[in-house]
C-alpha cells in the first residue's frame, strides 16, 4: 500500500498555457494560477505557444493581447484553427470596451486588465468553470 505524502496538495485542476512577452507578468499569473490549484506551462510569444499547444493539450490559455509578432488576437484566430482550442482568456493592459470587444469578438471567453488579481482570475474561471 502507497504511503501519501503529508505535503502533497490536492491534484492540480488542469495545465494553463500562460503567453506573455513580460517575464514579471508570466511569474505573476503563474503564481496566482497556481494558487488556484492548476500546473502551468508559459509561453513569451504567440508562435511559441502554437509550438506548446501542438504537443499538448491545455484546459485553459491566458494571453496577452500585444505580444510581438503575432499579437493576441492572432493568436486566438489560430488557436480556433486548431480543434480543440482551450477556452481563451485575454490579459490586458488596456481598460476600455473597444479592446475588451474585440477580443471577445475574436473568440476570448473573458477579458481582464492588468496586473492579473487572483479575485478577477477567480471570477472569470468561475464562469468558465462552474
């Protein structure tokens, strides 16, 4: 009989791709998704992430919408090309409806302002994931 560990949390909930050209951003969302119980995998541009998603399987991405190159919107454009896409939610610096429409617009399921605050992640997964 397996002997549990007497550190070991609860299993994680699912593997987030995080796409974030900030390296500071990219810790902070790690450390608040990984509060919330998921395994992360990061990513510092939209072509990396494709690269990421072509060998796995995430239930969830939350991505920058200006990332050089291909910005965000591009990426989830992609990403719907390429079933099943995760549910998508859109980090950004710009607090106005017209970024927050177009990104919904382009397949986003929500859109949230920067810097990430665990109790707007916690909302927005719990309606993604009720």
């Amino acid at each position: 009989m397996e002997e549990a560990h007497p550190h070991a949390g609860p299993p994680p909930l699912g593997e987030v791709l995080v796409v974030d050209d900030s390296p500071v951003e990219r810790m902070l969302a790690t450390a608040v998704l990984r509060k919330l119980g998921f395994s992360v995998t990061c990513a510092a541009s939209a072509e990396q992430a494709l690269a990421r998603m072509a060998s796995h399987r995430f239930a969830l991405a939350i991505c920058d919408i200006s990332l050089p190159g291909m910005d965000g919107l591009a990426l989830l454009a992609a990403m719907r090309q390429r079933p099943p896409a995760p549910p998508c939610i859109v980090l950004s610096a710009h607090d106005d409806a017209l970024h927050a429409d177009a990104a919904l617009r382009a397949g986003a399921s929500a859109y949230l302002v920067k810097p990430l605050r665990l109790e707007s992640l916690r909302a927005a997964l719990g309606r993604l994931f009720p």
